[in-house]
C-alpha cells in the first residue's frame, strides 16, 4: 500500500482530525473514542488511512486529546497479539491485525482543548516539514468511496494552484444542514466536476442557498491555511472553523476549487449515517453480503405485511 516518495508532490502528509467529543455518539463516545467504532470489522480511522496511503500520503498525522490513546494505538504492532493468532494459525486475522501498522507513518499531535476543527488543524502547522506547501485533512466520520478523490484534488492543485475541497451534491432538503458552496465553471476544463468556489454559506435555508453542493470531509489545503487560522474569530461555542479560514482565503483570491464526489459518502459521526454505512459494506462484502440481503428482504416484508 505505501507508495514511494514523489509518486505525486501535492502532498506528503495526511492529517486525521480526532480530537473532538463525538457527542452525537454518547453514550457509546464516553469510553470508545468514534474514530474506533468499526464498520463491520474495521474502525472508521482505519479506512480513512487506507484511504490516505492509496492516494500517496507518506505519513498520517492524527490530533488526538488527551485520553483517546486508542486511536493512535490501532496503529501500533502488538506483537504478543501476533504471536498469539499465529501460534493458532488464524492467519487471516493476523493479516488483518497487521495492516493498520503497516499501511503509512504514523505520529500524533494533541489538541488539549476541542475549540474546534478549524483549531485542530492549526495545531498541526509545526508538525510539517518547511517545505511541505499543502496538506490534504481526511475527517474520520466522513466515509468517501470509492477512494481516489485526493487523487483528483491533488492533480487539480497541480494545475490550477491554490486549496482544492471534496463537494458532494445533496438533496435540496438537505441543504441546511451543510456548508454550501457558491460556485462557477472553470472555463476549458476536461473534468466537469471541478469547479472555481466563490463563497461558502454555513447551513442556508434553500431558498439562501447558492447551490446544492456541500463540503464533504476531504481537503487538500495550501499552508496559507494556517495564517487564514491565526486571523479568524471563534464563532458558535468559541470554535474556530475550518470553513471561516477558507472563507478567509477565499475573499483574498486565493484560488479554492472543489472536486464533485459522485461515489457514495457516509457520515459516521452520527447514529443513522453510521448504521447506513454498515448495511452498504455489510451488502457489499463477499463474507456477509447474501446473508445480509436475505435477512433483510425477509425483514422489511415483515414490515410490509404488519401495515396489511
Ligand atoms: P465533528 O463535529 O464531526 O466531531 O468534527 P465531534 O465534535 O467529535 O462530534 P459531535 O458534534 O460532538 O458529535 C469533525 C472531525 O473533527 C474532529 C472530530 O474528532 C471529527 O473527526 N475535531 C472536531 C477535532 O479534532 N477537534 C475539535 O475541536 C472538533
């Protein structure tokens, strides 16, 4: 999985913001931080670092607070773990136990206080290099697949400079509950799904809102980012926002661009979106998938007949 050095310069680290409360998930978050909660068997985390090594990524750097050392953990060797299922020849478990540690660097930084996630990604600004000029920010709730969009980011960074964001295009019932971009074409451009961003607008009614595309958890972010962090107010419960900081940019000329993911996107952050996300890798998995599909059908007809 891991990819060599300057397959593409866009980036070389991967940052996983994890340090937020996870209260749309409690009472399960009091104890297990929600980057661990898995979908079928694999913690959210997990598939995002995939996720992240698949597209080039050379190092995945995790925010975490203090006490939610599991996430970092779920990337370490545990060699007595190992020792154990190799002794009893379970040896597919055994190579899934190895890939998390496996699949990139790993490092961590500490935001103490959750102030948002626009904080959480200035907190990283002196974990990088001097020459790393952009950073791509995957969150962990946000399940994007195919993979392969940061790919796309990257060759649109590539090309046209700037901050390139993931957009997905939500249903107009959904647009208050999104950030939605103000956008227009880019002339001459072969992908139509990249488009110049104009402005950002945090939750419109539909009638405010000037498109039905809404930022999705992937971006690939120039390190003017950090000083756009430095010049932003806290907004709502003393957070600073991701969104404000480009919104910063944006206003400034910075050039921002989306890339439209027209795959699937689940939040897992919550418990709806979360339990969507299992029955589609549930559906779609070899091991579970007929299974799955039986016992549903024969579920939902007894839905059907009890309205009868
Ligand atoms: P969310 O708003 O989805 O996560 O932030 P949350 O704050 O943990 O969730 P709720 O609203 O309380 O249920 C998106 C990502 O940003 C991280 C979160 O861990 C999540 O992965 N985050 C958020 C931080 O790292 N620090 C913060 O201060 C806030």
């Amino acid at each position: 999985m891991k990819k060599e050095a300057g397959v593409h310069k866009a980036f070389r680290t991967a940052v996983v913001p994890a340090a937020g409360m996870g209260t749309r998930f409690l009472p399960a978050t009091k104890t297990v931080p929600k980057e661990l909660l898995p979908v079928l068997d694999t913690p959210g985390i997990e598939l995002v670092a995939t996720e992240a090594a698949s597209s080039g990524a050379q190092r995945l750097l995790i925010v975490t607070s203090p006490g939610k050392d599991g996430v970092v953990a779920h990337f370490m060797d545990d060699f007595d773990l190992e020792k154990h299922l190799e002794a009893r020849g379970k040896l597919r478990l055994l190579e899934k136990v190895r890939r998390a540690p496996n699949l990139l660097e790993v490092e961590s930084v500490i935001q103490d206080t959750p102030l948002g996630l626009g904080h959480a990604v200035g907190c990283v600004e002196a974990a990088l290099a001097p020459d790393e000029e952009a950073v791509a920010v995957l969150l962990p709730d946000d399940l994007v697949q195919p993979s392969g969009i940061l790919e796309t980011m990257a060759r649109v960074r590539a090309k046209r400079g700037g901050s390139v964001l993931c957009a997905i295009d939500v249903p107009k019932s959904h647009v208050s509950s999104y950030g939605i971009f103000e956008v227009e074409e880019v002339p001459n451009v072969a992908n139509p799904n990249v488009l110049r961003v104009r402005g950002m607008v945090e939750k419109p009614t539909l009638a405010d809102a000037p498109s039905t595309l809404a930022a999705a958890g992937r971006y690939l972010l120039d390190r003017k980012i950090f000083d756009a962090l430095r010049r932003i107010q806290p907004g709502a419960g003393g957070e600073l926002q991701l969104t404000d900081a480009i919104a910063l940019l944006i206003n400034e000329n910075h050039p921002v661009h989306i890339v439209v993911h027209r795959g699937t996107r689940h939040d897992l952050g919550n418990p709806e979106g979360y339990l969507r996300a299992a029955v589609d890798a549930g559906l779609n998995s070899d091991e579970y998938g007929d299974g799955l599909r039986k016992w549903l059908y024969e579920r939902l007809a007894r839905d059907t007949s009890d309205q009868t």
